[in-house]
C-alpha cells in the first residue's frame, strides 16, 4: 500500500486507516479516523483523542490475514 497526501485526497469519514503524522509526539503512525473537515483544518481521532492539522499522510488498512 502507497501513502496517500492529505491535500490529494481524505479518506471516507469514520473510515479507520492509518495515519501518519511527523510530530505527534513521538508516535507518528497510528491508527484512526476522519472526524470532520471545517475551515480550521481536519479534525481526525485516534483511540486516545482528537488530533488537529498534524496528519499529513494516510493509507487503508491492510486486509486481514487469511488462514
């Protein structure tokens, strides 16, 4: 799977992806979803909080193994 710029495009809203963001405190990649897009920027979610402008990268998540 590729990294797909957030200025190219956004994922579907409350789609889970991964998502990378170069300075969020020492975890830049992480799982999460688009909450919302407003003027002020996107508003995306991960299993802890709300983060702002930060993410700049995201991609799907992978298929699950099969067996």
């Amino acid at each position: 799977m590729e990294w797909i710029s957030v200025k190219d495009r956004l994922p579907e809203y409350k789609k889970r992806v991964i998502l990378y963001a170069p300075s969020y405190s020492g975890r830049p990649i992480f799982e999460g979803i688009l909450k919302q897009t407003d003027e002020s920027g996107n508003v995306w979610e991960d299993a802890e909080k709300f983060i702002r402008t930060s993410i700049t990268h995201w991609q799907s998540l992978p298929e699950p193994p099969k067996e």
